[in-house]
C-alpha cells in the first residue's frame, strides 16, 4: 500500500495551496543549508580527529584512559 504518483501529486497541491511557493522554498533552502552545514561539520570533526591522533593528544571533551582508570 504505497502512495503512486497521484497521490503524491494531491499531496503536493494541497501543501503548496496551504504553505504558498514562496514559504516552500524558502523551506527547501533552509533545509539545503542546514544538510550543507552538517556536512562540513562531519567532516571538519574527522579531520580534528586524525590530526589528534597523530600528535597523540586528546580532543576536548575526549574521555582518555587516564580518566576511565579515575571514575
């Protein structure tokens, strides 16, 4: 029980009557710049990750085997 295409295209014209074109797309850039900048986040955290693991040092809020050994 899947929706088809027709149902979708109710779906839709019933949004765009409710919303208007110019909130939707005002949406659909929010929702693009937010997924961009999730993106550079995740990426930007693997690098800081690797480049403390080759200087040996943690990152912040990074619990060390120092700390696990004192809880």
């Amino acid at each position: 029980m899947g929706l088809s295409i027709p149902h979708l295209l109710v779906v839709l014209v019933i949004v765009v009557l409710v919303f208007g074109t110019k909130r939707l797309k005002n949406v659909g850039a929010d929702l693009g710049e937010a997924i961009r900048g999730f993106r550079s986040a995740v990426k930007e955290g693997g690098e800081d990750k690797s480049i403390a693991r080759k200087e040996e040092e943690p990152l912040e809020g990074e619990v060390t085997s120092k700390e696990k050994d004192q809880v």
